[in-house]
C-alpha cells in the first residue's frame, strides 16, 4: 500500500479501485475545520484522461448530475473540485460495507441464496434512489433534469455493514432535458452490457424506465443466484436481452411467491410502453412481497459482515500459500537452475524464429480454447472448389471460402477440397452446414422451390408493396430477388434472399461482397482496413464467425457490433428500394439457413428506411408539387386490412396518419404535420406508406 500524499484539500490514503477512466481513493481531509467526514471517497481522473477535454467533460457532467440528487439511499457527494495542478475529483460518501457485485459472488460460491423478501427489500431501496434520480430538479432553474442513470448494475449498488442500501456511479448518466450536460448522441454506450434494457441494447431511444429494466434484471439475478439473461457468448447475451427472454425466472416460478413472477413479466417487457411507467409504481408492485424492514435490514448487515470476513479470510489464504510456495522454493537444493546464455560482447542474442499463426499472438484468454484443427493449418493449406457446372476454382484462403458462401457463390451441389481434407459436398463440412437450411427445406437455389406463392416485376411493381403483402399476412417464407445484370446506380448485388418469420424480417443474404459484415464496419468507420485484413486472418479460430472474432479480439465491442448486424440487414433491404429492374419471388413456408443472429426486425421500419434511402430528404416534395390540391381520407376499415389496423407503425407514420381525419388535401396534411416540427419530405414518404397499407387513400 503507497504511503498517504496530499491531493487537493484531501489526503489520499489508499487506492481502493480503480476502473477505465478514473481511480478512486480512500481519503481525509487535510484540515479539521472542513465539515466533512472523517473518512471520505474521492475520485479522480487517470492522467491521460485528466488531459483529455472530453474526459474532463464526462467528469464534470457526472459530478454535476451526482451532486444534483440528495437522497438517503444514493451516495452523497460532497463537493467537486480541482487541485493545484488542475485535475478534477469528486469527493462522495464513503460507504462501509461491500457492493452488490461481492455479495452475489460470495453467495455463488457458497451456493446460498437471500431470502426472497431481502432481495425484493434491497430492489424497492434502490428504486427509491430510483425515484429520486429520475425526478431531480436543476437547483438553478428549479427544472426537472430527467436524469437516467443507465448503469443500474449490482457493482454500483452498495450495502453498508448497518444494513443500508445506496445507488451511486453516475459515470454515464445523462440528462434528457439539458444540452448541457446530455452526453454526445454518438457515444458508446459503456454500461455493463448484461444490465442493459433492449432498446438500449438495440440503439433505439431510451429513457427513465430503461433503468427499471436493469433493475429488474439485478433482482432476478439475486433470487436465481445468476445471471438472467445467459449465453455462450457476449451477443448471445445481447440477443437474450432483445427477445426478453426470462425462462430463468419461469424455471424458479415455483419457488417465487404468488404474484410475484407477473411482476417480472412487466417489469422486464420488451417495450418501455409496457413496463411500470415509474419507479414509484414498480416499488408498489413489489410492496406486498418485502420482508419487514428491520428484519432485513439486520440480514444485510450480517451478509455484509460474513462478505468482508470472507475476503479478509481469502486474502491472508493467498498470502500464507505464497510464503510456503517461497520456501518450499529455497529448501528444494536440486532443482535444476535456468540455464541463461549470453551473447558474445557486441553480437546481439539469437532469437529463434517463431513459424506459428497470427492467432498465437493474441492474448491467452482468446485462445483458451484451441479448435479441432489448428489455425496455421488453414493458413497454410489452400482449398479448392467445383463448381456443379464443373468450373474449378481455387486457391482459396478460408476467408474467401466465408465470403463465398455468406454471398451464394459457394451453395448445394458444390464441392469443396477443405484445406486438403478431399473434396466433399460443401454442405456436408462440418464448418460450413450453419450456411445451409436443415435437410427438411427445400430452398437454396435462387429459383426456388418450385411454382412461388406470388412474384413481382420490380420494373411495375415496388418493394414497398411487397413488403407490406407479407407484413399484411404475417408471413413465414422467402423472397428472392434477384437482378439479371448489376446496376452501378442501384448498388450493385445479383441476388438477396429474405427469409420471414411471422411477418418480421429474420435474416437476409446478399450476393454483394462490399455487403459483408466486415466491410459495412469499415464504411461506417467503426473499423480500420488493417484491423479487417488481420481479423480475416485469424477468422477460422472463430469458426468464421466475424463478430465474434472482431469482439474477441478486442476490435469492436458487443453492442457495437449487435447494432450493426441489425443495422446490415436493414441496409440490405433498403437497397432494394433502388431497383428498378428485376423480380421478387416467394416462396411461403421456407425456413432460413441456421443464423447465430436473427435480425427480427420489423417492417415498418424496413419501409421507412427504403423509402429514405429512394427518395432522402425533401425530394418528395418536388415530385409531389403537381399534387398538392389532391383529397386524401382515411380508407374505411375491412376484414382484409385488420392485421395493419393492430401495426404499431414508425412514430412518423402514426402522426401523419393521426393526422387524416377526414378529407384533407395534401397540402393541408403537410401544413399540419409541419406545425407539429416534421418535415414534408417525412410527411410524404409517411403518406407512402399509409397508402400502400390501404389505410389511407387518394380520392378519385
């Protein structure tokens, strides 16, 4: 432990954690006429951070939005500051005691659990910090801040020895009323991406009952003894979350007090409509399933005490194994000692050369581990390919084996020498069977299996009408598209494949190369070229999965990369909208290739976006000029337009149609969608949509 030094008005005594921007300290104060605490926590910057203008920026917001809330159960700030040499701290409360993140770990190791009604004490305390947070006031202008936390985790819930409950970490708060202290609309989000509620997850607009969603997250962990939402790997969690899928708790429903299960279901809805629209109301459902408070109050506090012992107890574990490893190490006289050679004088030391794959470099906890075969064995055998014409390709890298088959280059009936293991059907290697549906469907070939249900000429027809065909009947099938020669103006692609699961898009393949994962992420700017070329070397470590291998090989974060997959597939449809040439064919009751991610995507929104990527900004409106005094008026309802009637359609759309009343020229629709902040390019692409869908028509 570093002996005490002087920072600011404080004495740092001992550095007690340390996270990714800032370090946090046990500290005094320097003099005894401060009015402070004894004992107190300061926080500051890490000196790169301290330089940083936008570090510094995040660390004045957060002690700004901290400060902002006083409450028994959030962790006091005293003051913010800076010392002598300008670097930014934030002296807080100093909790005894350990955070929500300890104790669940120790009760994991011990396999025990908290009574059903402790745990529901420790949530309604922390919703009552909740409660707090969301409704804090600037104290200048006396208006409400709307402050969301957005890091409702067991690490930042802290549990004192004398049974309190306090939330603290405003790290990456924001305000939604105050650009001052809104955080960029760009920025990563940093929480603790398990916590997460799906509209964060998804990177839809979030707000106050996001926190309520970690929060009941954090409560079903504590009485299931693990995580709720589980996975192989870090997007499998995200896609748990985005599907809200509690079997967890339905597992231990028995076990749960009447009532209480119903409580989850809502509190953990996928849509923020659905949830407890205030902490306050979430902290009455729970009500009738608290323990007494003074009851739990004493088995926190005794929880506390058995944590800290247990570490005390681990610590001097370790200490007492280290000095008899020590001297085990000096009584044992015949062990062989290293032998060091030394170079000549002025001849540097002969290296050996290492001759092993690129992915022996990377840090052990990503090659713990090792496939079946070796990475270097893919790196150094090529394979090769025949086509079911007979064209011979190759040689080929694995990687532009992945690109093949995720673009339909590589499908049924080919044949593939994998890495020298002899040629095989391509859908009978085991690496590749996840790029082919199970032996039941029938699909795979661009023409399809056998006559369609229905087909379009996209030269007379558009995508939008086939979309809303499959929205209207909620269907489950595919859809090729196909284009005979590509387009330079309607970027490029032969062929797509959209595959539909109950009128929601489910996955979507692309024959365009510059379409690939990898790809998308370097035009977005989310990824170097350097960094794709060395992730597409180690790709078969991953099993050709390129999100996992750029997440584990630190590249690109989890949510980061859940978002752009999401965001791919949108972008895969939308480009449809460009054709003006080719044909759309489905095929009802096709299921996709196995896919690790379905999109789930709904088509409203697919819509939207297409229309946006044909027709962007106001371009509408001089198309429309000639149409202004043309009558619109809400299409009266029938048996075949029931489904769209119960379509929760894009916000733009449901104003605009809000907005048809009655008869109404075009020009007066726009006047009035104005007036209520949109633009008429929004407006008429909405109208678009409204009419397709027949819930709106054109007065003849």
């Amino acid at each position: 432990m570093s002996a005490p030094f002087r920072f600011g008005p404080f004495f740092l005594d001992a550095r007690i954690a340390v996270g990714g921007t800032a370090e946090v300290y046990l500290a005094r104060p320097a003099t005894a006429d401060s009015g402070l605490p004894d004992k107190l926590v300061v926080k500051r910057l890490l000196p790169h951070f301290a330089s940083d203008p936008e570090g510094r920026t995040m660390f004045d917001r957060e002690a700004r939005l901290h400060a902002a809330v006083t409450h028994d159960n959030v962790v006091t700030v005293f003051g913010a500051g800076a010392d002598v040499r300008g670097e930014p701290y934030l002296a807080m409360e100093y909790i005894d005691g350990v955070d929500g993140y300890r104790l669940l770990r120790r009760l994991r190791q011990e396999d025990e659990l908290l009574p059903v009604g402790v745990a529901v004490y420790i949530a309604r305390e922390v919703l009552r910090a909740l409660e707090s947070v969301h409704a804090a006031r600037d104290p200048l202008s006396g208006g409400a801040l709307g402050i969301v936390h957005r890091d409702v985790t067991p690490s930042n819930i802290y549990l004192s020895k004398d049974g309190k409950v306090k939330l603290g970490d405003f790290g990456i708060a924001r305000s939604t009323t105050r650009t001052t202290l809104r955080s960029d609309a760009g920025h990563v989000l940093k929480g603790k991406f398990a916590y997460l509620a799906p509209e964060q997850v998804a990177g839809e607009g979030s707000d106050h009952r996001a926190d309520l969603f970690s929060l009941a997250t954090v409560l079903a962990e504590i009485l299931l003894n693990r995580p709720l939402f589980p996975g192989g790997g870090q997007l499998a969690i995200l896609l748990a979350i985005r599907d809200c899928k509690i079997d967890a708790l339905l597992e231990i429903r028995g076990r749960l007090p009447p009532g209480l299960f119903e409580v989850f279901q809502r509190a953990l809805s996928r849509s923020p409509e659905s949830r407890y629209p205030t902490a306050t109301d979430f902290a009455h459902a729970l009500a009738p399933f608290e323990a007494d408070p003074r009851l739990a109050v004493r088995e926190i506090a005794a929880r506390v005490r058995w944590v800290q012992a247990a570490s005390s107890t681990d610590g001097m574990a370790a200490v007492r194994e280290s000095a008899r490893a020590i001297r085990v190490a000096r009584e044992s006289s015949g062990a062989p000692k290293p032998v060091v050679s030394r170079p000549a004088p002025g001849k540097p030391p002969s290296v050996p050369v290492k001759r092993t794959a690129v992915v022996s470099e990377l840090p052990n906890e990503l090659v713990s581990e090792p496939p079946e075969h070796k990475t270097s064995e893919y790196e150094l055998l090529p394979s090769f390919v025949i086509k079911a014409s007979g064209e011979k390709l190759g040689p080929w890298t694995f990687a532009r084996l992945m690109e093949a088959l995720a673009t339909g280059t590589l499908t049924h009936g080919d044949k593939v020498d994998f890495v020298g293991r002899g040629m095989k059907d391509v859908e009978n290697i085991e690496e590749f069977v996840r790029f082919f549906p199970p032996p039941s469907a029938t699909t795979g070939k661009l023409d399809g299996p056998g006559a369609p249900d229905f087909k379009d000429d996209l030269s007379n027809a558009s995508m939008l009408q086939t979309l809303m065909r499959v929205l209207q009947h909620r269907e489950t099938g595919v859809l090729f598209a196909e284009r005979p020669e590509e387009s330079p103006q309607s970027g490029g692609g032969a062929h797509k494949e959209l595959y539909f699961v109950a009128g929601k898009l489910h996955h979507v393949a692309s024959s365009n190369a510059s379409e690939l994962l990898g790809e998308y992420l370097v035009r977005r700017g989310k990824l170097e070229r350097e960094e794709l070329d060395l992730a597409l070397a180690v790709l078969p470590r991953y099993g050709g999965r390129m999100g996992d291998t750029l997440i584990s090989m630190g590249l690109v974060g989890p949510v980061d990369i859940f978002r752009a997959i999401r965001e791919q597939g949108r972008d895969r449809v939308a480009d449809l909208f460009l054709w003006r040439s080719g044909a759309v064919t489905f095929y009802r009751g096709q299921v996709a290739p196995p896919v690790e991610f379905p999109l789930d995507l709904d088509l409203p929104a697919l819509m939207l976006a297409g229309l946006e990527v044909a027709k962007p900004g106001e371009s509408p409106l001089e198309a429309a000029r000639n149409h202004l005094d043309r009558t619109l008026m809400k299409q009266a309802s029938n048996d075949d337009l029931f489904t769209l009637d119960e379509v929760v359609w894009p916000p733009t759309v449901a104003r605009v149609q809000a907005l048809v009343k009655g008869p109404m020229t075009l020009r007066d629709v726009i006047k009035g969608a104005r007036a209520a902040g949109l633009e008429s390019g929004d407006v008429l692409r909405a109208i678009e949509i409204l009419v397709a869908a027949g819930l709106v028509k054109w007065r003849a």
